[in-house]
C-alpha cells in the first residue's frame, strides 16, 4: 500500500492514508501507518492521531483502539468522543459509562452516541433515561435531529406513545418539524405504537418528502391492517423502489392475503425492479402459506437465476425455501436444501427441518435432526422444542413427548410456556390419558393454567373419547377465556349429540343463537396449475360447480357401493338453511 522508507508524507497525505485504511478497514495498514506516524512524529499531530483512533475502531480492534487514544498526550474532546463512540457501538456500556464520566468536556456528539448506541442495542428504556438526564445536565433543551431520531426510535420499540407525543412536542418547539428524516421517523413510530391517524397527519403536513416518506406510510397502513389504504398511497407514489414494493409485498402477506402479495410481486417484476433476498422471503412466505409449491419453485429459478446480481442466497431466503418445501409437503426438497447450507446454518434452519418434518407426520424425523442439532452444538430454543412435542404428538410418541419437556429447562435451560404444555396434553388427550393430561393442567403455575390452548387441546380429545365431564369442565374455562369462538361451542354440542344427549346439544345451539354467535362455513382450496381454487360450504359461486358436485357424486356412490353409511343422527339440530354442522 505504501513503502515508509522512501516517501516523505505531508499531513493531507497521511491523512488520505488513513481515509483509504478506514474504507477497506484494514488492520494490518492501519497498524503500519500507526508505526510510521510514531517514527516521524507525526503521532503528535491531535488531528492525524483522532484519525487513527477512528481507524482502529472502524476495524473493530479493541486493545489497539485503545493504545491509541492513550498514547496521544493531547486528548480533545473528539478523541474522547471516537472512544465513547466506538463503545457504544459495540455494546460495551459499562466502559462507555466509566469513559463517559472521566470526560472533562461533553458535547452533543457525546450525548447522541451514547443514545444511539443505548437504541441500537434494545436498551429503549435507558435511552430514554440517557436523554433526560442529558437535558437536566446540560441546563435546556441540548438536541438535534440525531438525538430526537434515537429517542423517537426508543420510544416506538417501548410501544410508549405518551412519550413518543412528548417527544414530537419537543421537536416542534425546537423547530425541527420540517425535517424530512425525523418526520420519517415520527411516520413510522406512530405506525409502530399502532397511531395510523397520527402518522398520515404528519404524511400529509410535509411539504417535502422522499421514497422513505412514501414507504414509510405504505409500511403503517400495512401494520394496522389498512391495505387499501396503503396500496392507494403506493399508487400515488411517483418514484417506487425495491423497499417500496417489498414493504407493499410484505404488508399482503402478514394481513394473510398472500394470492395479492404474489400479484404485487408479478407487477415489481414486470416494472423492471430487481427483488432483494427480504423481497423473495416476503414471497415464499406467501408461497408457504397457501402451499403453492408451483409457484414457490419458480421463485426458487429466480432466486438462482438472480444469484449474480447480489446476495440472495444467504440463510433468511434459505430457511424461507426450507419451510415453503416443507409447508407445501415436499420433505425430500427441503432437507436436500438444508444439507447444501453447511455454513450458514443457524439455529432457524434447524428449526424449520424439524417443524416441517413434524408437519408431515414424520416425528422419527424431527428427533434425528434434533439430536444432529446436539451433536452440533447449536443451542435448542422454545421454537425447537414446539416443533418437536408437535413431532411426537403426530406420532404418537408419548414417553419421549414427556421426556423432551422433563429435560428442556434442567438439560437446556429453555423454560417451558403454555404452547409447549398444549401440545402435551393433545398427546396425551390422543392416547387417552385425559386424567394424566387434566393433572398437567393442574400441575402447571397459575399464569399458564388457564391457558386457552391448553384447555382446547384438552376439549379436542375429550370429543374423539367422549368424556362428558372432562369435556364440560374444559368448555366452561374456555367460554369465559373466549366467550366469542364459536367453535368451542359448536365442538361441546357435537360431543353432546355424539352421546345421544339432544337436549344438550340443543341447549349449546341455543346459547349460540341467544349470543349472536354463527359457525363460519368450512372452508377448504386445492392448488391446481398454479392456481388456488377456494370452496366454502354451501356456496355455488365456483365457475366449475357443476361439475364438481358431480364429480362429489360419483365418488359419494362409490363410498357407499363399499359400504360407506352416511351419519343422518342430527335430524331435529339441523335446519335447511343452517351453518351449524356437526362432524
């Protein structure tokens, strides 16, 4: 890079020197133009040590960051503050605390580091403390964009819209409500602390905004559920960029309207835009979600055709590839993907392999690639053991069912929650223990008891064995957790009429109907040359409805040419016109 013997170097040279060291962020430069500058005694030069202080730090070296800012025996406050800054960064608050003490003059730099830094790392609530602290210690208001931006992200994560309002105020009294970047920010933390209204009043009130104003809207009308309203405001918008469709993309997808996300997607594609590794994870999540494998395997030859154009392979669109082969039944796919990721693998792929073979009813499967997942020293999460109890309970597997939960917080110290005693009980509850599964109910701590999770699993298998006074007791703590679900209570009067007891059953549909409360149709879709097809019980809106029904015909005659009986034991619950069915 550069041969100290024969050079002589004026201070702009040396100072380009470390500007170019900063930019590759080499440390083996760095440590040689730190040799030159202490032989010359160009290290005395405050400017040129500042620099190589920032260099060091900038290259993430800690011991000789540090030499540096101890060796030069003039320290300004921007030396202090590349130190403090460089703390920070890393998270090293307790070093950052001691420097930030012993400094004998602070400015605003020292103050917006430590905030930043405090935000960055999740410590909202000491941020925040951070920035009160700074104004009782500076006498007044000691702000400016930086700060108000880190405070107002602070205040967002914490979901405090009080302060987050207090803080606005601030920002207008200041004068800083014109500002394009902080009003971003507002748009979003508003968005964020679930204000959509507050978010579109400061939209609408900038007389300048850019991409990220725009984005920043479609992403809140995308996080409060608004869609229309945020494809309206991505219509208007007059310059669109990569983040922008993602963000529209995403919003589909996460309100559950996954066919549209995939129309979003065809369009941004069509507009000539290149999609990110966060765009393809947005869209083979909607692939997943509606197991569209067709469609997920093109976006698959899009991501390897596209491999090129930058870094979409890397693990989020790998696990986003390994769950849509999994959701969408194709194990075989999935773990071929999985084996090809030696070096990227984190805790989410294995994850993903052991969810999605639990998913296929291939239990055996999941502990295999469980104990792999020892073996390798990958350190097991709650998700981990969700996807194995989900395992064993699809195969049956209730010792080691017992076992897995018996050994999750003694042998990993993962604290078991109410999903993971739901999934038990279902385990046992399809083995009929349901007096063991009552008894881990009653075992477990008081604010996971009456968990609804735990007492639905409990009421499912109290209908595939039909014990009445379980299945009672169940319902009643589940229609005061969720007076509202009506599945609950169309599930205790089929295990009424199952035991022939009508006038149960009967008393639970008028309960219902006293309530206001309507079983929603059954529902179910087939994926069919990349199309998704929906049927509804009872409708006849399908465009193919008549030869579907009789198609349904012909295989009902072939059932019962095999003996297949219909059950017609609900004559006196059913009405002609009702949704009220029972299985």
């Amino acid at each position: 890079m550069f041969h100290t013997d024969v050079i002589t170097f004026t201070i702009d040279n040396l100072s380009s020197l470390i500007s170019n060291c900063v930019t590759v962020k080499s440390l083996k430069h760095a440590k040689a133009l730190h040799s030159h500058l202490i032989k010359t005694a160009f290290f005395l030069d405050v400017f040129l040590a500042n620099g190589l202080i920032d260099l060091y730090s900038k290259c993430g070296c800690v011991e000789s960051t540090h030499k540096a800012f101890d060796d030069l025996p003039i320290k300004t406050t921007r030396s202090w503050n590349t130190l403090l800054s460089f703390y920070c960064k890393k998270g090293a608050f307790n070093e950052a605390y001691k420097l930030f003490d012993k400094m004998p003059q602070k400015n605003l730099v020292s103050y917006n580091s430590f905030i930043s830094g405090l935000t960055r790392h999740g410590s909202y609530e000491e941020a925040v403390k951070f920035f009160r602290m700074m104004q009782k210690g500076c006498g007044g208001l000691v702000l400016d964009e930086f700060t108000l931006g880190s405070i107002v992200g602070s205040c967002s994560c914490l979901g405090n819209v009080k302060w987050l309002r207090q803080v606005h105020g601030v920002a207008v009294i200041v004068g800083f409500h014109s500002n394009v970047i902080l009003n971003n920010a507002l748009i979003d933390a508003y968005g964020k602390c679930g204000e959509p209204h507050a978010s579109f009043r400061i939209f609408r009130s900038m007389l300048e905004k850019d991409v990220v104003s725009w984005t920043s809207m479609v992403v809140t009308y995308s996080r409060a559920s608004r869609i229309e309203d945020a494809c309206k405001v991505f219509d208007e918008m007059r310059i669109k960029n990569m983040v922008s469709w993602t963000a529209l993309i995403t919003g589909f997808v996460k309100n559950g309207r996954c066919c549209e996300a995939l129309e979003v997607f065809r369009g941004m594609i069509e507009e000539g835009v290149m999609p990110s590794a966060q765009t393809f994870v947005s869209v083979l999540d909607a692939c997943a979600s509606e197991a569209l494998i067709g469609k997920g395997k093109q976006v698959h030859c899009q991501i390897i055709r596209g491999r090129s154009s930058g870094n979409l392979f890397n693990v989020y669109v790998c696990n986003a590839l390994i769950d849509m082969y999994a959701k969408c039944g194709d194990m075989k796919s999935a773990e071929n993907l999985f084996e090809m990721m030696i070096h990227v693998r984190d805790v989410v792929s294995w994850n993903t392999l052991i969810n999605g073979f639990a998913q296929n009813g291939c239990g055996e499967d999941s502990l295999v690639v469980f104990n792999r997942m020892v073996e390798a020293n990958i350190e097991p999460n709650h998700v981990t053991f969700l996807g194995l109890l989900s395992a064993c309970n699809h195969a049956g597997l209730v010792n080691e069912g017992l076992e897995l939960l018996d050994s999750m917080e003694r042998r990993y110290g993962v604290k078991a929650q109410s999903d993971h005693y739901a999934l038990l009980i279902d385990l046992l509850g399809r083995k009929n223990k349901l007096k063991e599964a009552m008894c881990l109910i009653e075992k477990v701590s008081y604010g996971t008891k009456n968990h609804i999770a735990m007492w639905g699993a409990l009421l499912g298998s109290c209908r595939v064995h039909g014990n009445l006074d379980l299945a009672r007791k169940a319902a009643e703590a589940l229609f005061e957790l969720e007076p509202e679900n009506t599945g609950r209570y169309v599930m205790l009067s089929n295990i009424y009429a199952a035991s022939g007891r009508w006038g149960d059953a009967n008393n639970i549909r008028n309960v219902m109907k006293e309530r206001g409360l309507k079983k929603e149709p059954a529902c179910s879709w087939i994926e069919l040359k990349n199309s998704k097809h929906e049927f509804v019980a009872k409708a006849k809106s399908h465009p193919q409805i008549d030869e579907i029904y009789e198609v349904n015909s012909k295989l009902v005659q072939h059932l019962m040419d095999v003996g297949y009986q219909p059950c017609l034991s609900y004559p006196s619950l059913l009405d002609e016109d009702d949704d009220f069915y029972f299985s």
